[in-house]
C-alpha cells in the first residue's frame, strides 16, 4: 500500500508541475497552528488583491440554519447546541469535541467531506474566471489531505511558547485549557516538515507584511518567471 502511495504522490507531483507550465491557476495552500497569524496573513493578503477561499468562511455559512452542517450537528447533539436565536451553539460543539476524541472524530467525519465540495465548486469558479493564482486559506490543510490538491503549501509560523502566549492573550484561556486547545491540533513542528514555505510570525504585522509581500510579490500575477517549486522556503 506504502509503494502505491508513492506512486500516486510521484504522478500527482509532475501533474502540478505540467498544470503549472500550461499556464493554469496556481493553487497555494495557506495554513498554521491555532494562534499563529495565519488570519492576519489571510486578510493581508486580501487588501491586496489576493483570491482567497476561506475554509473557516466556508464552515460557517454550511452552519447557519438549514445548511447541511447545521441539520447534521442538530440531528446528532440534539437541542442543547442550538441558541435561543435558532443558530448553533458553535462553542458548546467545540466544547463537546474538544472533551471527547468519539465526538471530535465523527465531527471530523461529517464536516470534511461536505466542506472539500463546497471548497472545490469555489475552486471551479475561481479557474472559470481566469484567476492566475488562488489562496486556500484551511486551517487543518495537513490534517485533511489539502496538501495532495495544491501546487505549494504555505505555513505562518511561531515559536511554540509564543504560540500559547498569543493563544492565551486572544481568547483569554486559562495556560492549561490554552496547552489543551493546542495540543489537540497537529503540532507545528510536523507542519513545519510538511510545509513548502515558512513564514515568521513572530515578530510584529508589519514584519509579516513585508515577508509576505516579498513572497506574494513572485506569483505568478505579479511576475512572469520561474514556475519552480520551492521546498521548504523560509521567509
């Protein structure tokens, strides 16, 4: 099964490299670890032009009442996750996951699949409107398989201990629930083995701005050059 993998890895490696020579959209892959900055990065990257898929936005919209999520999750918790507005109780969901590796499994299972065809018909639109480039901007980008469908894969990264700093700070955990929220993710060290382009976060926005315009700068909208893939870039 292993060598299997490797062959199909190894096909769909030289696809995206023929994909990107026939000139067709670029797809990168915008990911980080909870608290890292990859919003900001997303949102830098917008004012400036950017087509982004939002993954998170995506989530959301499938969430409000009678979208597909929301019937499953009120089908499966029950009422005790639904507001007094109608709308789902997304902290009490994540609350229940979070406690139980059975929930946060099936949530996995129902979500995935129903947010990767609406991220895809996102895709198709975008190619039919002749966008040169397009940022994914997903979260669990590794932890999903993304990774498999995009030309170069981006991580915002931080040191771990700033990670639970900044984490604690923005949603004003406690340090033990903020390790908790942090470790039922993939660790960044494993995104930063997977990852094609590093980018620090650990300095302020405006050093993010600068790294990532340096970055954004050689796309192929902004510069007909080199379609070579980088690996494992630091910027």
């Amino acid at each position: 099964m292993r060598f299997l993998e490797l062959i199909g890895t190894i096909i769909l490696k030289y696809a995206l490299i023929f994909r990107e020579g026939d000139g067709a959209m670029k797809r990168i892959g915008l990911t980080g670890g909870i608290a890292s900055g990859k919003s900001t990065a997303s949102a830098i990257l917008r004012g400036w032009g950017a087509c982004i898929i939002d993954a998170d936005a995506i989530a959301h919209e499938l969430m409000e009442p009678q979208a597909p999520l929301y019937e499953a999750y009120r089908a499966h918790f029950g009422e005790g996750v639904i507001l007094s507005d109608g709308h789902l109780n997304r902290r009490r969901i994540g609350q229940i996951a979070f406690a139980n590796p059975a929930e946060k499994r099936w949530l996995d299972e129902t979500a995935h699949p129903v947010i990767r065809r609406a991220i895809e018909r996102e895709l198709e639109r975008a190619e039919a409107a002749g966008e040169p480039a397009v940022i994914l901007d997903i979260p669990l980008l590794f932890e999903t398989g993304w990774q498999a469908h995009v030309d170069e894969s981006w991580l915002v990264d931080v040191p771990e201990p700033l990670q639970l700093a900044r984490l604690q700070s923005r949603n004003g955990y406690s340090r033990e629930e903020a390790k908790r929220r942090i470790a039922a993710q993939m660790p960044l060290s494993e995104k930063r083995r997977l990852a094609d382009v590093i980018i620090d976060n650990s300095g302020t926005e405006q050093e993010l701005m600068e790294r990532l315009r340096a970055l954004w700068q050689k796309q192929p909208h902004q510069a007909a050059g080199s379609n070579s893939r980088k690996e494992e870039t630091h910027i």
